[in-house]
C-alpha cells in the first residue's frame, strides 16, 4: 500500500464509515487519535508542497505522481 494523499483519504472515510456503524462504532478515543495523527501528515505534506515550491519541482512525493489511475495529480504552478 502507498502512503500517499489517496491512502489517507481512504483510511479517514474508513473512520467515518465505522464511526457510522450503529452496532461496532469506533471508539472516539480512537477516532480523534486517527484524526490527530492525520493532520500531522497533512502538515507534513504542506511543507513538502512549500519545499516543492522552493525547489522548483512540480509534484511533491506526497501528491501521487502523474499517470496513477483513478488518482487526481496536484501540481504547483510554474
């Protein structure tokens, strides 16, 4: 499995999805744990994209490169 913006998306709808789930919901504890480890890599992936922007590259790591399908490719302007 990659470790990319797509497979984060996954994994958080995955929470909400068993957050959702009226038998077996998730622990809340649980839940905010996931959500705090998230918005670290979010914020990691944010100083990627300002590295990438210093640096002069056009995709950073993070953002699934071109030609993945099903996959949207951010770029940054220039």
């Amino acid at each position: 499995m990659a470790n990319d913006i797509s497979t984060l998306r996954d994994h958080l709808f995955g929470v909400i999805e068993q957050l959702k789930d009226k038998d077996k919901p998730m622990d809340i504890a649980r839940a905010k744990a996931v959500s705090d480890v998230a918005q670290v890599i979010i914020n990691s992936a944010k100083v990627e994209v300002e590295m990438a922007k210093a640096t002069g590259a056009k995709v950073s790591g993070f953002l699934t490169g071109p030609g993945t399908p099903g996959v949207t490719t951010h770029r940054l302007p220039g």
